[in-house]
C-alpha cells in the first residue's frame, strides 16, 4: 500500500478540503500517514492568502522537497498557492511534480496515481466550478469537533483580497448536502459543529435567491446528537435581524460571532470597498449585545492600508477602545498582485504598517484582560479537550478551537476529551481564564 503524506497550511476551509483529499485517497486504496520520513508520496494544501502565508508555503515545499530526495516518490502541491501561482511553481519549483487547484481537489486520487506513472501533471480548472459533492472525509480535528464548510468563493470584492481570484464566485452547497454531512459527522461522535465559509452570512442567495442561513443554522440544531453549533466569517454588512435572532433563541448555537470588520475609520472602510461605515458598526454591535446577552465577539483588523494617515489610525483606536472586542486578530496589511488596493497610491512602509499592528494589539491586550478579569466568579459550560500541567483544559462558547485562548481548571474526577462539564471562573490572565470544575451532585 503506498503510504501518503499530508501537510494542511492555512485557514479551515482549506482543511475541510484537505480532509477530503485523504477520503479520496483513502477509498482508492491508499494509506495515511502523519510521519513524512514514511511517506512515499507527500501532498501539501497551500495557502496564498496573503504574502506571509504564501511564503509559509514556499518554505514548505522546499522542506518536503529535502524529503522526497531521500524518502519518496512524488511531491504533489494543491491549493491556493497552486491556484494562484500555477506558472510560477512549475517554472520555478522543479521538484513539485503534481499541482492541483483549488476546484480540482476532488481529482487527487488521478493526480496521485499519474504521479507515480511519471506523468508531471497539472489540474487547474476553472475557480467559478461547481463544488464537489458527497466526498469521503478523514477528519484531522479533535473527534468531538468538526468544520462545516458551506459555501465556496466569494463576491464581497474587498479591495485588499486576493480570495475571489484564487477561489472563484460565491457558491453555496445545497442545503440537503449540508445537512447530510453533518448528519454524518454527528454519527461519528462529534457534538461541535463550526459552520464556516469565507463569507457565512451571503449562504443561500446564489442558489435559493435568498439568504437561507438562518434556516440552515435551525435544520442543523435539529440534528440531536449535535450540541453546539458555531458560526464563523459573519460579515457585519449582512448580519440581519433574522440571524440575530436565531442565534439569540437556538440554545444550541454558541452566543459566539466572528465578524471581521478590518478598520474603524469610514473613509478606510470605503477604500477597502467595504460597504459599511463605523457608525454602522458601532450600532451593529450594540444591537448584537443587547439582542444576544453574553455574546462573545471575535474580529479581525488590517492595519498600514494604502492611504491610512495617522488621522484614520487613530480613529481604529478610539473605534476598538468604544466597541472593546472581545477578541481581536490584527495584520499589517499585505499587498496582494492584482488586487485594487495594490494599485493604490500611497502604499504604507511595512514598517509603519507593523508598528500601528502593535499598537493594535496592545489595546487589545489590555481590553482582554479586563474582559477576562470580569468572568471572575461566573460559572459557564466548557468541553474538555486537554490535560497539561495538573490542570484540564478546554473551551466555552466564547472561545472556539485553535484561533482563541483556553479555559485551565481543576477537576474532582477523570475526564474524557469532549466531555461536557460546568467550571467557576477563579483568576485570569491577558488571554487564559482559570478554574475549577463545579462538583456534581447526584
């Protein structure tokens, strides 16, 4: 059986293809494995998102490029990178003998296979095809959790984004595929579903004429052996009453919203082609604390975007400093070939673009920090996912997997991973919160 080796670079939407490549490969016949030095063939799921992320690629190929001089036989590239940079890679990178694009994934078991015959393939279609469906699926996540991913591409057309020339239009899945997907994944013992796209919010208006994700977040509560439902990449332009609410009255749904608002200046926002302004933000999110008690709020900032003066910056300070996320990712901003905003003028120097991301960050770590002080002495329900330390570790609504800080604590008993328990808020530090589990009584 010839032995495959997997490495996954980039976001989570890129993983759910990635986990399906090994299905692939898996019902072909193929074997798995997680060790490159066993590894006859090596498959790498490339990012090219942004230029540290296509870097990370590139520094990757190389890497397993090393192994396939001792150890395997073919070196085969998917993905973004692949997607974006096709020309580039089979110039270039003369030790890649397979590349495979971002709607080609579903063709790996063939690409794997003329691989090894010694064919130097490429499958590159068009980013606009339909997403493949029904598809076998080795999940690389924790057993009890699992992504969802429910649409392909994108249409917001944001002037920084290179996403919409490397994944296509916005597509979204049929609905009774979703749902029979996680269906699936709930009868293979996972209890957290995090639903994501690159844009959840605009799910249904290319197939149904209409936007159908609160429908699809009510079908999935449904599923009984489910009992939390996630939402990931809600754009804050159209985030609606209808979703507000259902997220509000679904006890499933984790009061949790990941909205990526990028600037809090308007003139910024309007550059970046985001059609909303921070007056709009500001109420968004006053509606969404007030519809949604105890709402987590999760977002992302570019800092050092074309034309920001220091005017603008400030006006991202004083936003965050009002609206006070509960958690912020901050980048400098990266100028991505052939995207609008790369023609702009007055492009920031990086290093103004780096030290504004840190001063970012630094009011944000101080808002964490007193947000977290504040859950001292409440109590909230966490999956248990770990032990290091003396201590369990896990998370609550308000942290979802990989992108946020834990919750630490003391147990009375064993505990088994994707276990359900209550635990007392006792200290906290900038990022983690620590307590103690609540003993039951019987």
């Amino acid at each position: 059986m010839t032995k495959i080796g997997f490495v996954s670079l980039g976001c989570n939407k890129n993983l759910c293809d990635t986990e399906n490549m090994m299905g692939l490969l898996l019902e072909d016949g193929f074997g798995i494995t997680l060790n490159p030095n066993e590894a006859e063939v090596i498959v790498i799921n490339t990012c090219g998102f942004i230029e540290s992320a296509q870097q990370e690629s590139i520094d990757t190929i190389l890497e397993m490029a090393e192994y396939k001089k001792e150890n395997c036989r073919l070196l085969v590239v998917c993905g973004c990178l692949a997607q974006r940079f096709c020309d580039e890679i089979r110039n270039e990178l003369p030790e890649v003998d397979v590349i495979v694009g971002t709607t080609a994934f579903d063709e790996i078991a063939d690409a794997v296979k003329k691989g090894l015959s010694g064919k130097k393939e490429t499958y590159i279609y068009d980013i606009d095809k339909d997403v493949a469906e029904n598809l076998p699926r080795v999940r690389t996540t924790p057993p009890y959790t699992a992504y969802l991913k429910i649409a392909e591409g994108c249409d917001n057309r944001c002037t920084y984004c290179a996403i919409p020339y490397i994944r296509g239009k916005y597509r979204s899945r049929r609905e009774e595929d979703i749902l029979s997907e996680a269906k699936a994944l709930a009868d293979d013992g996972v209890r957290e579903i995090i639903v994501v796209a690159q844009d959840t919010t605009r799910y249904g208006i290319d197939l149904y004429g209409e936007k159908r994700i609160s429908h699809l977040l009510h079908k999935l509560c449904e599923i009984e052996k489910i009992d939390w439902v996630r939402v990931h990449y809600s754009y804050p332009e159209e985030i609606d009453e209808n979703l507000i609410k259902t997220i509000r009255d679904e006890e499933k749904i984790v009061k949790y919203l990941d909205i990526p608002v990028q600037h809090g200046s308007s003139s910024v926002l309007r550059r970046m082609g985001r059609k909303t302004t921070r007056e709009k933000l500001e109420k968004l999110i006053e509606t969404l604390r007030k519809e949604i008690p105890g709402v987590t709020l999760r977002t992302s900032i570019i800092t050092g975007f074309p034309g920001e003066t220091e005017d603008e910056f400030n006006e991202l300070l004083d936003f965050l400093a009002n609206v006070r996320f509960d958690r912020v990712g901050v980048f400098a901003y990266s100028c991505e070939v052939g995207t609008p905003a790369a023609r702009m003028k007055d492009q920031i120097p990086m290093k103004i673009r780096e030290e504004r991301r840190d001063r970012v960050m630094e009011l944000s770590q101080e808002i964490s920090l007193k947000r977290n002080e504040s859950m001292i002495g409440k109590t909230v329900t966490v999956i248990t996912e770990g032990f290091e330390e003396n201590l369990y570790y896990g998370r609550s609504g308000g942290e979802s997997i990989e992108i946020d800080p834990k919750i630490y604590f003391g147990a009375h008993r064993d505990l088994d991973a994707g276990e359900f328990i209550e635990v007392i808020i006792k200290s906290a530090d900038i990022y983690d919160l620590y307590g103690e589990e609540i003993e039951r009584t019987e």
